[in-house]
C-alpha cells in the first residue's frame, strides 16, 4: 500500500516525538519479484530506522535506494516511479 507523502511525513513526526522509530519503505516489482527477493525499495527515515531494518530490506529486494531522512521522500518518488511505468 502507498500512502500519500503528507501523511508519511506526519506520521513520522508523530511517531518520533514518542521515540518510535519509522522508515518509510515503499516496494516496486510486483508478485514475481515478491517471490524471488528482488523487489526494488525506495526507503527514507533516521539512520536508526535504516539500521535495524537493513536485514529485513537484504532479504526482499534486490535494490535498495536510499533516499535521505525526510518522511515523504520516499513516497514522492514511489509515485514518480507509477508514473512513469
């Protein structure tokens, strides 16, 4: 599921000021690539984030983009990305 950048970026804050970490990581590469581990992920969020979800990202995608610590980064180019597909 994508969500709308907006929102991304205020969950993140939201979740932050609780000290709840939150990488926004959204898949490209349908069913087949699902299935074989080589989705592509366009990931934003802290350092931390990206830390702990690294071997979570390994497992599944044969790519990753890492795409800053703004929330909604990640959205923004998931959506260029269905645009221009």
């Amino acid at each position: 599921m994508s969500f709308m950048f907006g929102f991304a970026a205020v969950l993140g804050k939201r979740l932050a000021a609780s000290g709840i970490l939150m990488l926004e990581a959204p898949v490209s590469g349908g069913p087949a690539r699902a299935a074989d581990g080589t989705l592509t992920v366009m990931a934003s969020g802290p350092d931390a984030a990206f830390a702990k979800a690294e071997p979570v990202l390994a497992a599944i995608a044969a790519t990753v983009h890492r795409l800053g610590s703004s929330y909604g980064a990640a959205s923004v180019v998931k959506a260029v990305n269905q645009l221009l597909a």
